[in-house]
C-alpha cells in the first residue's frame, strides 16, 4: 500500500509538475496570444487606414482622370475647331491662289498679244518712216533741182534786164 502510495504520489507530483509546466506554457501561450492579439489589433488599424487611404487615393484618382479627361476633350474639340477654321482658311486661299493663277496666266496671254502688236506696229512704223524719209529726201533733191534751175533763171533773167537796162541806155 505504501509503495503504491508512493508510486501514487510520485504520479502525482509528476502530474502536478507537468500541469505546472503546461499551466506555464499556457501562461506564456496566453501571453504570446495577447501579443499576438495585439498585433493583429494594431495590423487590422493599419489596414483600415490603409483602406481609408486607398479609397481617397482612388477617388482622387477618378477626379483626376475625370479631369485629365474633360481636358482632353476640350483641347480635343479645341483641336477640331481650330482644324476646322484652318481648314477653310485653306480653301479659301487656294480659291484666292487659283484666281490669282488664272489672273497671272490672262494678262500673261494679254502680255504676249500686246508685245505681238507693239513689235507690228513698230515695224509698220519703220516702214512708214523709211517711205517719208525716202519720200522727203527725194522731196529734198526735187526741190534742190527746182531751187537750182530757178536761180540759173534768175541769172539768165537778170542778165536778160542788165541787156534790156543796157539796150535802153544805149537807145536813150
């Protein structure tokens, strides 16, 4: 009986010895678990600030590209009208330019006529001066001719009257 007594109690005392041992463990278990509750406190705020921070870094996003997006579509439109303006700029100065084109090529052809008709009418000119210069320096010897006979008459003449003055004289 004492030796079961003394099994019993050696049990005991080793069973006392491991419940002190687990209750340790269990206590430094708990107190891991707090840390560990702890933590997980502390990582779940930072989650949720994290949350809170993601959701206003995404609508600031979305204001952004809203934005980013109603610009673009401004400057878009902007883009257009001002392609738009340009365009028919464009195509109002190439109607302007082919007029022009058109203008240069008439007074070209006009140019040309009237250099055709200058170069005729100077060459008709240079015919008819060449005629009335031929015409007056034949003119010219005519009259040279004339003027010559006529005083080779006038000579004759007034030798003819110095005889008659001479003859009256002479009669008288």
């Amino acid at each position: 009986g004492v030796f079961m007594y003394n099994h019993l109690q050696q049990k005991m005392q080793n069973a006392e010895a491991l419940a002190q041992k687990y209750k340790q463990q269990q206590e430094a278990l708990s107190a891991q678990l707090q840390v560990v509750y702890e933590h997980r406190s502390r990582l779940e705020r930072s989650l949720q600030k994290e949350r809170g921070e993601h959701k206003k870094t995404k609508e600031d996003f979305l204001v952004y590209k809203l934005e980013a997006q109603e610009a673009l579509n401004k400057e878009k439109q902007d883009s257009m009208n001002r392609y738009g303006a340009l365009s028919s700029q464009h195509k109002i100065l190439k109607n302007q330019h082919d007029d022009v084109k058109k203008q240069l090529l008439d007074l070209q052809l006009q140019h040309n006529s009237l250099k055709l008709e200058h170069r005729k009418m100077l060459e008709t000119h240079s015919q008819k001066y060449a005629q009335l210069q031929q015409e007056k320096d034949s003119e010219v010897a005519n009259l040279q001719d004339t003027v010559f006979k006529l005083r080779e008459e006038s000579k004759l003449l007034r030798k003819a009257h110095q005889e008659v003055h001479s003859q009256l004289l002479n009669a008288q």
